[in-house]
C-alpha cells in the first residue's frame, strides 16, 4: 500500500534539491525515495550493530576464534 506525502522545502533546499536531481538525471520522487531508504538502511544496520554490541558486552566482551565461529554455524569442512 502506497502512502502519499506532502513536503515543503526551503527555497535553498529547493534550489540544491533542483541541481541534484537535474544532474543525476531523476525525479524529485526518485531522489527522496533513495534517501528515505538510504536513511532506514542505515539505521536499520545501527541497530544491529548496537543489538551485537549489547550482546557481546553482557557476555562480558568475550571472542571466539574463527574456527570456533564456523563449527558454530555448521560451516566447517568436518
């Protein structure tokens, strides 16, 4: 389900946004589409990272070794 939404921006904000989308050839639908999943995507990789960091802090910052991470997995050869 698509949701439609109104934006206004600033004349100098239009005006960059204008240049950019004229260079790189797209619609200002297509740039703040691309920035908007940009922007979850990242955000999305941070909580990860942040939900790994949490994990390995209340493990006590403990490691294993690549051999011991692939057995795990069941990615090693034996």
């Amino acid at each position: 389900m698509a949701k439609e939404i109104s934006i206004h921006f600033d004349n100098k904000t239009d005006i960059l946004l204008q240049k950019y989308i004229e260079k790189h050839n797209l619609s200002e639908e297509e740039f703040i589409k691309q920035a908007v999943a940009k922007e979850l995507e990242d955000w999305i990789d941070i909580q990860a990272a942040d939900s790994s960091y949490q994990s390995w802090k209340k493990d006590d910052f403990k490691t294993k070794n690549w051999h011991d991470s692939l057995k795990e997995l069941g990615l090693d050869d034996q």
